[in-house]
C-alpha cells in the first residue's frame, strides 16, 4: 500500500483517524498498531514515515516520488530505523544501540522516526529499556510499534502510545481487494483463506512456484485415493522437496484443509462454499472415497501436524505420518 487513499479501503477507521492527525499536524509521539496478521500493521508503518518526511505530501497523501519517499520505501532512510526480531526476540541490545543512533541529530532534519515490528517479542530487559525511552520523548521522535498479541506488551508501554486496532479482514474482502488488484477470482478465492497477508498473496499470485503447490496436492489426493504403495515415494521426491521449510510445509497443510473442509460442503450440498471450485469433478470424486467422519478425522490430524511443525519435529516425519493416518 502506497498511500492513505488504497489504505483506507482496508482499515477506514484507522486511516482516517492518521490522515487527520497529519492534516491538524497533531502527531502522537508514540503509536501502538495492532491486529492481526495481514491487517496492515507495516503498510500503515511506511506510510506514516513517509507522510512525516515527505517534501511533496499533498494534503496527507506522501508523494512517493521524492528522495524521502524513495529511501523510506527502500528502507535507507538514515533518520527511519526499524527494529525487527532477532532470531525469537527484540533483545535489549538493539534498544540500546537505536538509543544511541537517537542522540546524535537528525542527519538531514530534526526529524526521527522508528518502527518496531513485532513488538510483543522484546525481551523484558528490552521492553523496560524501551519504557524509558519512551518516557522521555523528543518533540520531533515519532515511535511505531507493531503487534499482532497486545496483551503481551507491558501496559506501561501501552499509555504512553496512542492504540490504533486494526479491524481483522474477512474472507470476502480480501477476495475482493485481490480481484481488484488482477488476481484471479479463483486464486483470490483460496488466498482469502490461506494467506490473508495481501501483499503477500499477491506475489504469490505471480509465483510459478505456488501454481506447482496446488497441483502437488491434487497429486496427492489422487494417490491417496488409488496409489497408496506411492504415498511415502511421493511425499519424500516430490512433496518435502517443493515444500522446503516450515513456512511452506504449513501452507501445504492449509492447501489439504481446505480440500477437505471442501467435501464437507459438498456433502452438504454447498457449492458456493466452495474454495476450490475448479476442481469440483476431482471433489465429487473425493466424497466417494471418504465419508463425513472419515474427513473430520482427517481434519484433526492436519491440525495436530501443523501443531507438530510448531514443535521442531521434522518436517519429513510429520508428512510422512499424517500421510499413513490418512490412508488407514
């Protein structure tokens, strides 16, 4: 998202709120943004940034162009310094260290903004470092912290910062916005549910790499269903290779819940439900294979493996498992 204007059809109420804070020039020292995942906690991030330092910023709306705009947008900004975790955490010495960049001047204005990302996961050392910090605010230092759990960010942090909640998108709506922006009605669809982070959806929808996942789980729902002696060579060649690391396995595990929640709406004669709809003739053919209690329990236990991959079993025994349970 590039400016107040795309942003505010995803989160009205913020983004309204910030647009009049920037007109009446009446920005809080410190903000805490919070929602959920895809909500658009960072976009709103670089925009605010941008709205501060932009030369050009036209009523609200930064230009984008200038060199401000660019270096924000690009991340070298020398008076914006984001703060993300390091490895599991924000430790107190990358608090430390932006408190020292914050004692020199700003290198080209007096000016200084930083944006701390997942701001639920600063160490304690950290979070009371930031207290302090945070309590002794220049006039012209503007914080951004950014959390999808609120209730782990200490409440003394939480009054001292203005508390804008994003509004979790639905389903239809990021369907929408996907469509909006050229993703097929299909694809929309299915990202609407597995990856409701729009910016990342749509990368995805240019990616060859996520047209290869889908077919790989089509692949194997027709093994699962004709081929069981090729269930394991399958997962082992083609599967673990294509889903690389945690992140992707996950998203794979939504691929098949998502089939499978599928069969539950044909049983129940709900084809508008319907997530894959492309595929209705493989679906129909899906609901002679298993019956309703049959894909609840399947449903369980891609629940339970996505659990599993939270805790550091390997990747490969978690497929190859749910894949035999599957079979039984």
């Amino acid at each position: 998202m590039r400016s107040w204007s795309n942003m505010i059809e995803r989160q009205p109420i913020a983004t309204k709120m910030l647009q009049q804070m920037l007109v009446r020039k009446r920005v809080s020292h410190a903000y805490l943004i919070q929602g959920d995942k895809g909500t658009g906690k960072e976009a709103i991030g670089y925009l605010l940034a941008k709205s501060l330092f932009c030369k050009q910023i036209d009523n609200s709306e930064p230009c984008n162009q200038c060199h401000d705009c660019q270096r924000i947008e690009s991340g070298n900004h020398p008076d914006v310094h984001w703060i993300r975790p390091d490895g599991a955490s924000i430790k107190k010495d990358q608090i430390a260290h932006l408190q020292k960049e914050f004692t020199y001047t700003g290198m080209e204005s007096n000016q200084k903004v930083y944006l701390i990302s997942h701001a639920d996961l600063m160490t304690t050392n950290a979070a009371n470092r930031l207290l302090k910090f945070l309590e002794e605010p220049s006039r012209k230092t503007t914080a951004i912290l950014m959390t999808e759990n609120n209730q782990a960010i200490l409440d003394t942090i939480k009054s001292r910062c203005q508390i804008l909640t994003l509004k979790p998108l639905s389903p239809k709506s990021v369907q929408q916005i996907l469509e909006n922006n050229a993703v097929s009605r299909e694809n929309a669809r299915l990202f609407s549910v597995v990856m409701p982070n729009l910016e990342q959806a749509m990368k995805l929808d240019q990616d060859e790499w996520f047209a290869q996942a889908r077919s790989l789980m089509v692949q194997l729902i027709s093994i699962l269903q004709s081929n069981l002696d090729e269930t394991l060579f399958f997962i082992q060649k083609q599967w673990m290779t294509h889903f690389s690391d945690r992140d992707k396995l996950n998203l794979s595990l939504d691929l098949l819940t998502y089939w499978f929640k599928d069969l539950i709406y044909l049983q129940l004669d709900q084809q508008e439900s319907l997530v894959y709809q492309s595929y209705l003739t493989e679906l129909e053919q899906a609901t002679w294979h298993w019956s309703r209690q049959d894909i609840v329990e399947i449903l369980v236990l891609i629940l339970e493996a996505k659990k599993q991959l939270t805790q550091n079993v390997h990747p490969t025994l978690v497929m190859e498992k749910l894949v035999l349970q599957m079979q039984r």
